[in-house]
C-alpha cells in the first residue's frame, strides 16, 4: 500500500484545473435537477445534501451483491467479486455519511442553518428518488450504476475544489474539533478538511471508474489508495 500523504493544495489544483468527465444525460439532468432545488451557488447546505444522497448507490450495490452472494454461494469465483463490492460500498457508505457529520460540525461551528431543502418532508422525498433510481440501475446493470457514480463523484470532486477556492479564510481557520479530528486527523486547518473530501470523492470517482471497466479515466495522485 502506497503510504504517502497527498498534497492537497496540489490535488485541489489538478481537480479543479481538469476538465469534467462527459457526462450523460441522465447526469446532466440529476445535475441541473439538484441546482434548480439548491441554487447554483455551492452552500455548506448544498454539500449537506450531496453526502445525504452520496452513500446511497454504495447501499444499493451491497444490497445487490449480498443478494446475489447468497443465491450464488457455489460460486466461489462469484462471491469473491461481489466480497468485494460489498466491502467497498461498505467502506464508501461510512467515508460518505464522515464527510455528512464533518459539514453538520462547521455549520454549527459557523453558525448556519439548515436551507429549505433540507427540512422535511423535502430530503425525504429526494432520497426516496435516488433509492429507486439506484436500486433499479443496480438491478438492471451494475456496471451502468457504477459509471453513473463515477458521474456522481467526479461532480463532486469539482464542487468541493471550487467551495475551498471560494473560501479563502479556510486557509487559516484551524480545526479544533474532536469529531473532524478522529475523520481527519492530519487536516490542520479547515480548507484542508474540504480539500480531502474533495480527494475522498476523486478515490470514489476512480474506483467506481475501474469497476465499470473504464480504468483509463482513474486520475492518480501520489499517496492514493490502491484499486483492486
Ligand atoms: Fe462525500
Ligand atoms: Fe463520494
């Protein structure tokens, strides 16, 4: 395993400075569709949103592959693929909902709340669509599901480069907060807690990208977690 740390800044800058993925229409479409409801500015509440939605395509396939584990138990060279989905959409899940508990930590450190969208009933319905949109593409083409999550992700890692650009005064905002702390405990300051989830969702990106057999869009970084 490659052990060493990832500039950040520099990473922030090469996400930022490479042209999005193509995406399809049904990403162009999630996309503009989450702008109308959020704005197109990028808000901590914004953010806020996309990690509550993040984790669901990762439930989704572990639901999937769980399902087909046990149909196909004597299959030992099936299971071992679907072992590992499992793993990572597990892996994923907890990565996605620390990203969801470090933003909740710096809005009520900033003072913020919550925008309309994120009161009730409005995220349930939200989620309610997300969950039959990516259990039905898990069920008809799991590779389908991960590229539209390589989509996803590669977004996300767009939006997250911007927010820290758009917020110089992170730079010298220091963490002093246990719970961000045991998520990132290398981050010193606030934009680089941002620049890593930013990275986070790159790892997300390119793993989901290898998994639907596009390996050539992995964008590497010194210190990246190996893809198996
Ligand atoms: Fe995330
Ligand atoms: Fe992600």
């Amino acid at each position: 395993m490659n052990k060493q740390k990832p500039d950040l800044k520099k990473e922030q800058a090469a996400s930022s400075a490479r042209p999005r993925y193509p995406y399809s229409l049904a990403a162009r479409f999630f996309f503009s569709f989450m702008d109308l409801v959020t704005g197109n500015k990028i808000t901590l509440s914004k953010t806020k949103l996309v990690e509550i939605l993040a984790s669901i395509p990762y439930r989704a396939w572990e639901n999937n592959k769980y399902s087909r584990m046990t149909c196909n138990y004597r299959n030992l060279e099936a299971v071992e693929h679907a072992r590992r989905v499992v793993e990572w959409g597990r892996e994923a899940q907890d990565n996605e909902y620390g990203h969801l508990l470090v933003i909740q930590e710096k809005m009520k450190l900033d003072g913020v709340s919550d925008s309309w969208y994120l009161r009730p009933p409005v995220p349930w319905a939200i989620v309610c669509f997300y969950r039959i949109f990516a259990s039905t593409l898990a069920f008809f083409s799991l590779r389908r599901a991960f590229l539209f999550n390589a989509e996803f992700e590669d977004h996300a890692e767009h939006v997250y480069a911007q927010f820290v650009s758009e917020h110089p005064e992170w730079e010298s905002q220091p963490v002093d907060n246990d719970l961000v702390k045991h998520y990132y405990p290398d981050a010193a300051t606030w934009a680089d807690v941002f620049r890593r989830i930013g990275l986070d969702e790159r790892d997300h990106r390119n793993k989901s990208f290898a998994y639907c057999g596009k390996p050539e869009h992995v964008v590497e970084y010194e210190g990246m977690p190996e893809i198996d």
